[in-house]
C-alpha cells in the first residue's frame, strides 16, 4: 500500500521536475539513522530519494509559504514560483485554510495528494495497532483538492465508539482538570516546535514573542506556557485541520491536540465547519456576513 | 574502586537529602526529566537520555536575578538565594562533560557569570555510567565516552544488580566519607562502543565552509524552532527584562528575569532599525553549528557539543548535527 504511494510520488515528481512545471518538491525522505524527514528536491535526478510510509507525519504545507517566498527573492520579476507538496487528506485541508487566507495561491502549489492509510504513532509505538490515534479516527482517505492522486483509497474500519480523551478531560472537576493542565504544561520547553511545525501559525511576530506591548514575559513558566498553548488553540479555531503535526513535532509529548480538537468541535458546533474540508468555503472566524447571528 | 547494593545506595542517597537537593533522573509521562526528588525511591534508574539536559540546575530556564522593591522614596533590591547545596545525581558523562564547556564559557574569563558560577561551586556531581550507547549518542566523537569520569566528582558504573564507586575529586570523597562500602579489586564494566566515530574539523575549515551552499540545502527542513538549543546542554543564550509584578499606589515590585532564548528564532538578533544580520534560516542555523564547532573552539578553547544526541533526538525535522560533520 505505501509502496504504491512512495512509487507514484516518485514517478510524479520526476515529470514534474523534468518539464519545469515546478522548481521544488517538498516531500519525504529517509534521514541517515532512518527516520523519515521532509525533503526538497529540486532536480528530478533526485526523485528517487523521495520515500513515504506511515511514519511521513510531517505536515509540509507548513514549509510551503515561505518556500514560494524563497523562490520568488531569487525568481525573474512577473514568473510566478510553483512548488508541488506530497500531502494527506488533513495536509490538504491545512492549505485550503491558506489559500482562503490569501497566503498561498492555489495555482502556486502542485498537490500530489496520498490516498492515506493513517499514520503510525510517532512517539508511542506501543500504541493500539500502532495506528496513531487521530488516524485511528478519521474517515477522511482521499484529501478535498489535488493535481495529482498517488496510491489507492484504502478501505479503513473506523471504531464506533466516540475519539477519546477530549471528553475525559471535560468530565474533570475544575481543579483536577487545572492540576492535569499544569503538570502538562509543566514540562514545555517553550521551543515553539507545535507553532513551527503548524501550517496554520505563520504570525510575522507570535504574540508570545511580541516585544512591543510584551503580552508574555520571557520567563518559562506554567502560566506562560500555559498562556501561549491555550492563545494558540484559540487562533487555530476554525483553521487547525488535526493533522497533529504540533504534537508530533512536540519534544516532550504534550497532549496538544486535546485542546485543538475540543475547539473544532465547537466550531464545528456552531458553524457546521470543519476547516479546509470545503475547497469554496471560507474560514468562519474570517468571514463577516450581513445576515450572521450569533447561535445562542 | 567500591562497591554497593542498590538498596545500600537509596539509604546513602537519603541521608544526603537532608543536606542537600537531591535532583535525579525521573520518569515524567514519556520523557526522563532531571527533577528535585524527596525521596532515593523516586529515582528512575532504568533511563537512558533525558530529554532535556540538567543544564537548568545551573542556568536555570528562568531565574530572578535582581528583585526590586520600591515603596514610596525607598527602593530595595535582592538577589536570588543561592545558599542550599544541590546534589545531581545519576548526571551522564556528557553532561557532566558540558558543564566543563559551559565553566570555559562562563567562568574562566572574566566576567564570571555570578549566577551560573555559584550554583556550580555548590553542586556535587555523581555520575552514572552509561551502559552503552542510544541512537544519535555521539560522545566518542567528541574525545569522551559512556563510562568518561573526567568531570565529575564520584562515578557510578552499573555492576551486577549494584554499583562500583569511584572517589573522582574531593567533593566526591566528602560525599562518601564514612559509607561502609567494601574496597573491591575489579575493573568497571567496559560499555559497548556503537556509535562510528566521526572527526570534528577545526575551526578553521569551518570557517572556509562558510558560504556553502549546503547551509541552504540544510536549512530547508528547518522550522526555526528552539527545540535543538533548549535541550542542548551546552546552548546557553539567554534574555533579560524587566517583569513589572505589582504596582499600586507608591509601590512598585519588578523582577529582573534572565530566561533561555535560541539563536534559532528570527527575533535573536533583530536589532534598531529592524535590521537582522541573520534574517535567513540558513544563516541562523550555520551560526549554531559554527558558535559549537568554530567560535568556542577558536575564542574560548572548548568545543560547544559533548555528543550527547539530545539535538537529533529533539528535532521535529531531522536535522542531524552528526551528518553536518560528516559534511553532510
């Protein structure tokens, strides 16, 4: 099943490269102790360093952005730069999120979208099946949008029972619920890898780091770190598409997506949305209409 | 060399932990993490790398460096209290290792970091060997190894289901005066090399790489994170500013705050006017490996890396300093 996927990149990639429809491929590839990283290639000879498996969590839209900005510096005036990214359906939907908030344009990414098996847990290999538990749970197999489909949509049971952990935490009394938080948060390092590795954070200046006003003060404790994850999810309501590349980026293996999760549920609650599953409808926290009321 | 059971050991270590702090390896959630303990019983033994370095004990994440009060016309200003004793233990001979890095840049020439400096002179340091080599350990690389004692003050290597002691300096012995642990005539187990030994360049060929396009290719992964240099137990950049506490009428409370920053972010070295002598990923990153690999050599007479892998380990990309000086 990843075989075909990996072959089909490779095969895509290559064309893509040797006809110049786009200077940059940002894919996956195996680093040299074999764990799989993101990888740009810019030269066909070397598709064939391209892999995916199911342990390719990196969500590369992130790089996108700023790959096309790269580009565009050293790019003759009026060409346009194209990059193609190897995506998953949450990937895609990530850069839906994107092109609706004017970053990316869709006509500057080439998508070669993975018909997706799920992927592997990335810090908890013992986990049920091996299956990470946002896979474990997700009916999405083919992403919204793509020019190019690698892989065959796989056929995948789905578990009856509602995804756990969100309700768990709900289901605390306040001040356990704050005791969980903070033994959490406790241990963030305050590296901002959630925030780099998220194609949704792309802020100029996180308000985190904002030195004029300083919102946060520098100092790494619990209600900083507390602070910055809560503001964070907040800013993603609506825009984070549960890819979990924050947890898997996170060094110490924060529960991140407890708070993403429990956010897209309420918007999803009120708007009936779920962010960058519709290709032609925009972000609702973005968006003003004459006719919108508040769902009291 | 000595020798003693691990229970002997929890029953010393106790006793110690009414002088001093005990900090130890711990199992926090999926992460060993050096953390205070109150009890020996409490110690992870079983870990191997701790995800991030003890380096906090010693220039500590965040820490107070000036308190300052104003009521009305008077104004009083404290420092923190460094007083208490601390004892690391079970630290790696890396770590250990990178303390002797970071007295070079610290210490050694003046002006001695203060801070950094006297929490240093009250830590005693007991070293657990490591049993062999995880992935991304390098430390042979960097003239050390998993059972290296040459920086700490007692060495600890896993003997049996106990341990041999080795008195290293006379803090060590001070520790171990009085313990009934018998003399014992056997050399410490000798732990697996695994890792492939790789030459670190010296600064001067650094320094002829400087514009290679390989910082470009390198830095294309790179998500600008802080990640590699707050687990690193060598980084040491850091902020400082004004925190205003409380304030009400004629009173006035800031604390002057000192807390980790990295050369990673874009903001490090923002400065007047907006300029940003690194404003590309590429240069921020090769300004990592160069601060380690050509600056501290050449300006303070210390490699800036011990080889401990936490970077690898730690990076959300797959950036791999390991591969950098294999030149990639």
């Amino acid at each position: 099943m990843t075989q075909e996927i990996e072959t089909g990149i490779r095969i895509r990639v290559k064309k893509l490269l040797d006809l110049g429809e786009v200077s940059c491929v940002i894919g996956h590839e195996h680093g040299p102790r074999g764990h799989t990283r993101p990888a740009f290639v810019y030269d066909s000879a070397d598709a064939e360093r391209l892999v995916w498996d199911r342990t390719c969590h990196h969500n590369l839209v992130a790089y996108v952005r700023d790959k096309i900005a790269t580009l565009a510096r050293g790019a003759e005036p009026g060409s346009t730069p194209r990059v193609a990214v190897v995506a998953r359906p949450c990937d895609v939907r990530s850069l839906n999120v994107l092109i609706h908030e004017g970053q990316v344009t869709r006509e500057s990414v080439f998508v070669v979208g993975v018909a997706c098996p799920g992927m592997l847990d990335a810090g908890d290999p013992e986990a049920q099946d091996g299956q990470a538990l946002h896979c474990r749970y997700c009916t999405e197999r083919v992403p919204v949008f793509y020019d190019a489909l690698v892989g065959d949509p796989p056929k995948v049971k789905v578990p009856d029972e509602p995804w756990p952990g969100v309700a768990e935490v709900e289901a605390m009394p306040p001040a356990e619920r704050l005791a969980f938080w903070t033994q959490e948060f406790d241990r963030c390092i305050r590296c901002y890898a959630c925030r780099q590795a998220c194609p949704a954070c792309y802020c100029f200046e996180c308000l985190a780091e904002q030195v004029d006003p300083p919102w946060v003060s520098i100092a790494h404790r619990v209600p900083q770190k507390a602070f910055f994850h809560i503001m964070r999810a907040y800013h993603l309501a609506g825009r984070c598409s549960g890819c979990q590349a924050c947890e898997a980026a996170c060094p110490v293996h924060l529960p991140l997506s407890l708070l993403n999760r429990k956010i897209a549920a309420e918007v999803e609650a009120l708007f009936g949305y779920v962010a960058g599953a519709n290709p032609d409808t925009p972000p609702p926290l973005a968006t003003f209409r004459k006719d919108e009321e508040l769902p009291l | 060399m000595r020798a003693t059971s691990h229970e002997s050991l929890l029953a010393w270590l106790d006793t110690l932990i009414e002088r001093s702090t005990l900090v130890a390896p711990q199992r926090v959630e999926r992460e060993w993490l050096y953390r205070p303990v109150s009890s020996a019983a409490a110690i992870a033994f079983d870990f191997q790398r701790t995800t991030v370095s003890p380096k906090g004990y010693f220039f500590p994440e965040t820490e107070v460096l000036l308190d300052i009060e104003r009521r009305g016309r008077e104004v009083v200003m404290g420092e923190p209290d460094l007083a208490g004793d601390q004892l690391l233990f079970a630290i790696r001979p890396c770590d250990a290792r990178a303390l002797l890095v970071l007295d070079a840049l610290l210490v050694d020439r003046p002006p001695a970091d203060s801070y950094y400096a006297r929490r240093r002179e009250r830590t005693t340091l007991v070293g657990l060997a490591c049993p062999q080599m995880w992935d991304g350990c390098f430390c042979t690389s960097l003239g050390s190894g998993p059972a290296d004692a040459s920086a700490v003050d007692l060495m600890l290597y896993h003997d049996g289901d106990g341990y041999l002691v080795e008195t290293v300096t006379d803090k060590g012995a001070a520790l171990v005066a009085g313990v009934d642990w018998p003399e014992v005539d056997r050399p410490a187990p000798e732990p697996e090399i695994t890792a492939e030994v790789v030459s670190v360049r010296p600064p001067d060929e650094w320094l002829a790489a400087f514009d290679e396009v390989v910082w470009q290719r390198l830095a294309d992964r790179c998500l600008s994170c802080h990640a590699c240099t707050y687990v690193c137990p060598t980084c040491r950049c850091f902020d400082v500013r004004d925190d205003l506490t409380a304030a009400g009428p004629g009173y006035v409370h800031v604390q002057r705050l000192r807390a980790w920053d990295s050369c990673m972010s874009p903001a490090y070295r923002r400065i007047a006017g907006g300029h940003n002598p690194r404003p590309d990923t590429a240069q921020r990153l090769r300004n990592r490996f160069f601060c380690k690999f050509c600056y501290s050599p050449r300006d303070f007479c210390a490699v800036a890396c011990v080889g401990c892998g936490r970077c690898i380990a730690a990076c959300p990309a797959g950036v791999d300093i390991v591969e950098v000086l294999r030149g990639v």
